[in-house]
C-alpha cells in the first residue's frame, strides 16, 4: 500500500463512521527523544486517526510560541533529519500503524537531499509531507520523488486564498488538503474563526478531497465544532502544551488525546 492509499483509506473509513479523522501533531524529540517516542505511542492508542510528526527547525515561520518553544528544545537535544527518519523508523518497528506526516520546512529537506529525504521517509514509514513554505508553483522536485515513492504531498490554504490558488491546491495536494484555520501562526485560541464555516464551504465546492482544519483547536468542544464541518481536526499546540505541564507526559497526552477522540464519536453530545 502506498503512503497515499493509506491515509486516503484512513479518511473513507471515518467517513463511513460519520466522524472526522483526528490528526494530532507532536514534536519529535520533546521534551526529549526517548519521551517523544512514548508519547506518539499513547496518543496512536488514545485514538488518534493520523498523526503529524514535526521535524524541528530553527525559523519555524508557520508555528507559534508552545511549538518553537518544543522545536527549540528538540534542536538543543541534537535533533536532526537522521534522528527524525530514526524516530519515525522506531515508531513503526514499536507497532504505531496509523498514517504518519512528517510535518517541517523545507530548507532543511532541501540540505539533507529531497530524493534522499523522501526516500528514507518513505523507507522508515512515513505516508506523506507538510511543507508550509513549499508552494505548488515550486514543488515540482518534492513532487517528482513523492511520486516515485507513492508518497503524499500536502498543500495548505488559508481563508485568504484566493479562488484561483484553492483550484490550484485541490488539484495537486495528495491524500488531503489542509485548511489553516486563521491567517496567523499556530496556537491555542479561545474560539474558532466566525467564518470557518464559509471557508471550509469555499474549498468544499472545489474539490472533494478530504479537507482537515488546523490551527487554534485546543478543546474537544472545539473540535467537535470542526469535526462537524470539515473530514479531520489537526490539533497541536494544545497537545505540546499539556505535555509541557505535565508531572507525567505521556498518560497526560493520552488522556488528552483520547478526550478529543470522544468529542468526535458520532455519539458524543457535547453539553
């Protein structure tokens, strides 16, 4: 199965479930690499759908504070593309089946090789990419390897894409598009956008590929709300931060985890 089949599979089977994927994000190597590994293993088992793995880097321009904040430790740990492939690879081998995203910049992609990277992310188990500095008009490369390896590679929009880019991004984004849910940086909100629903509408009417809103989720009451309107909620900021406050990291990102899963299950009332 390809990276693309695999998460495209894990979108119908929700579908067919009538709920949204969940798709938390977690830094690889925070607060430490062997604790990473320990979370990413909870939170596959606390009911997430998919999982996005960030890859640390100095200018992260797409992330807020709690995630620099985790980037920056991870780096001082000696974090590095060989360590994140390593990570990724160790994941699989530990059992984690779920879809994974290696989520990072590319100037890093660009240093290591792409072909070189998309290759052993393919080869250590990933499914797919998100490069938020990485436009279409400039991914022909990216491209050309995800394709050689049946790799996913995921475009975002934000709510002022214009027309003419939503019908660009839903021809050529891979197993998904990701909708940014504000035009800003990541980070926990106290409310979702007003017009998050006119923008998932937007996009909706341009392409039927499943549509998954990050940014500024940080509740299951809020996720619940997206989960109601788009095909998988991306949460992250508040998962790094309930792990950064915690005497026990990883039964706290379960415990997190497992509560959004919750608030998606067609069941769920959200009082």
């Amino acid at each position: 199965m390809t990276g693309i089949e695999h998460i495209t599979q894990t979108f119908e089977r929700k579908m067919s479930q009538g709920r949204a994927a969940l798709m938390p994000y977690y830094t690889l190597g925070f607060p430490d690499r062997a604790t990473s590994l320990r979370v990413v293993e909870a939170i596959a088992t606390s009911g997430a759908d998919l999982i996005e793995l960030g890859v640390p880097f100095s200018d992260p321009l797409a992330d807020g504070p709690t995630i620099q904040a985790s980037t920056q430790k991870a780096l001082e740990n000696g974090m590095n593309m060989e360590a994140c492939l390593a990570l990724t690879r160790q994941l699989r081998e530990r059992g984690v089946r779920q879809p994974l995203m290696l989520m990072g910049y590319y100037n890093p992609i660009l240093a290591y090789g792409v072909e070189t990277f998309v290759s052993e992310a393919a080869e250590a188990g990933a499914d797919g990419f998100i490069v938020p500095d990485l436009p279409p008009e400039e991914a022909e490369q990216m491209v050309t390897s995800c394709q050689i390896h049946g790799r996913a590679l995921i475009y975002l929009l934000a709510p002022t894409s214009t027309p003419e880019r939503c019908t660009l991004v839903a021809q050529r984004s891979a197993g998904f598009i990701y909708l940014v849910s504000v035009t800003g940086v990541t980070g926990a909100r106290a409310a979702l956008p007003s017009d998050l629903e006119k923008f998932v509408g937007r996009v909706r009417s341009t392409s039927d590929k499943p549509l998954a809103v990050g940014f500024g989720i940080s509740t299951p009451e809020q996720a619940a709300a997206v989960g109601d309107l788009a095909d998988g909620v991306i949460v992250g900021s508040a998962l790094i931060k309930t792990v950064s406050e915690a005497r026990d990291p990883v039964a706290s990102a379960a415990a997190f985890v497992s509560s959004l899963a919750g608030a998606l299950s067609p069941e769920q009332v959200i009082q």
